[in-house]
C-alpha cells in the first residue's frame, strides 16, 4: 500500500513514475508501466521496511541497555521558508523520535537529540540524495554546525554521566547531565532567533548555540 510509505519514498516514487511515462511517451505500453510501478512499489516498500527496522534496533537498544550513544546535531540554514519544507522537517524529526526545535525564517536552524544513528539519519534526510529525498539537496546552503556524540550511563540516582565528544572540534570531556537536555517532543518555533536562544539558555546548552549558530567562539 502507498500510504504505507515514507512521505519521502512517495515523492521520490512519483517522480520516478512520471520520468519513465515520459520516456515511454508515445508507445502502447500501459503494462510496461503497470509492472514498473508495481516493482518501484515493492522497492520502496522493502527500503523503507529497512529503514524501520533499523530505528527499531536503536530504540531497542537504547531502552535495553545502560550504556547508549546520544547526540546532538546544530544545523544551519541560510533560509527556510516554505511551509510544505517546515513539515517535512517536522514530521521526519517526529518520525525519527528525536527532541528538538526548527526555527524557521533567516536564517533557518534545526536542532535535533536522540540517539545518534537517528541524528545521522535525520542529517540524511536534511541533505537529501537518491535513497532519501526531500531534504535540502546540495544547492542549498545548509551546514551541520554542531556534531556532538557522547556515551550515556544512567546511574542508579536516574542522572546520566557522559564522557561527551564534539567531533566537529575534536574536543572531549567529562560532564554529569540529564538525559535529554532538549525538549523529548521535536516543536518549531516562531522566526525570532531569540526565542531558541532563551530556550537553550533554559536547558544548559546555551554555549552550543553561540559556538554553532551564533559562532561565537569559547
């Protein structure tokens, strides 16, 4: 079934439909056709399956085991505007299970935390390719500012002691924190950059948001 489908495969599915009916234009093969979308279909279908299997591991893991790797991916974006773009974004982030805000407008930054392999995956989509379209694609001015991953064991008291690595800058440290630092629920905010400031203040990672997105440098 279609609806069964990843937005990001149906439009990536579609398109592929619609390049190969032009390239069949003008010939008598409807069930050339019919037999092209039935096997698209089925491709995506086992992709996306793949994809779900692969998130449900890493939630497995991470609720089954007291030592899981956490991150936290700052993006940055030179604009996001387009409504259509705005729930995309949210909608994969809510997908992925991830915490985190969009602030939309100029400039455009997305900050996401969860478990690392859905970060990474989230990344994919925001830079977009073949296996994973609707992001922004390689024209757009997007940068991943922020590439933080750190090792997470829950002690006895319900704290979280990391040994934390920023492999954008290389450093590591040790720290004592909560898990997550982030909202758990992934909200976009209104265009005003100070709203994200105030709310990263709140939760301890206003550093990150002055080295990152207001680089500002330590």
């Amino acid at each position: 079934s279609l609806t069964a489908l990843r937005r990001g495969s149906r439009e990536e599915l579609s398109n592929e439909i619609n390049q190969h009916a032009k390239e069949l234009a003008g010939q008598e093969a409807i069930l050339q056709l019919v037999e092209c979308v039935k096997g698209k279909v089925a491709e995506h279908l086992a992709r996306d399956r793949l994809i779900s299997n692969n998130v449900d591991t890493v939630t497995d893991e991470a609720q089954s085991s007291h030592s899981t790797k956490w991150g936290r991916r700052w993006i940055w974006v030179h604009h996001i505007t387009n409504i259509d773009r705005c729930k995309s974004i949210v909608q994969e982030a809510k997908q992925l299970g991830l915490g985190g805000y969009l602030k939309p407008g100029y400039p455009g930054v997305v900050v996401v935390e969860g478990p690392s392999l859905r970060c990474d995956e989230f990344v994919s989509f925001i830079k977009g390719n073949k296996s994973r379209p609707g992001g922004f694609g390689r024209n757009w001015g997007h940068h991943v500012r922020g590439h933080i991953d750190f090792d997470t064991c829950i002690t006895d008291n319900g704290n979280a002691g990391n040994a934390e690595e920023d492999s954008s800058g290389g450093r590591a440290k040790k720290q004592q924190q909560s898990r997550p630092q982030l909202t758990m629920e992934f909200k976009e905010l209104e265009e005003d950059l100070a709203t994200l400031g105030k709310l990263c203040r709140e939760c301890g990672l206003e550093d990150e948001f002055k080295e990152y997105i207001m680089q500002h440098k330590r």
